[in-house]
C-alpha cells in the first residue's frame, strides 16, 4: 500500500511539472505609455487584436473556441 501512495505521489507531481511545461509567458505591461493619447476607435481595434490572438494560441492549444 505504501508503494502505491508513493507511486501516486511521484505520478502527481510529474503530472504537474508537465502542466508548467510550454511556452513562456509574453508579459505585457497593462498600462501602456501612449494609452492617455488614444481614440476609442484605436481602443477597439487594439481590443480586437488581442481577442484574435487569444483565439489563436486557444487553437493551438486544442481549446474549443467559437
């Protein structure tokens, strides 16, 4: 029974190291200097950019998106 909890736990834990496992994160600042300046048309058409993106590393992902 001990060799089965240890088994368990050795599983486990290699289970989640492989989930850290991929691609580094692409920190981005969430204010950005020119932000005060932009127009709302420029707002909305870098919100759909980052939507897009998002879309796409889901796809690569294997994510169900819509």
């Amino acid at each position: 029974m001990i060799r089965f909890s240890t088994n368990l736990g050795v599983a486990s834990a290699g289970l989640l190291l492989i989930g850290c496992a991929g691609r580094a994160p692409d920190m981005v600042p969430i204010v950005q200097v020119n932000d005060p300046v932009l127009t709302c048309d420029q707002i909305v058409a870098e919100a759909k950019i980052n939507n897009d993106r998002i879309t796409e590393l889901a796809r690569e992902e294997g994510w169900k998106v819509t």
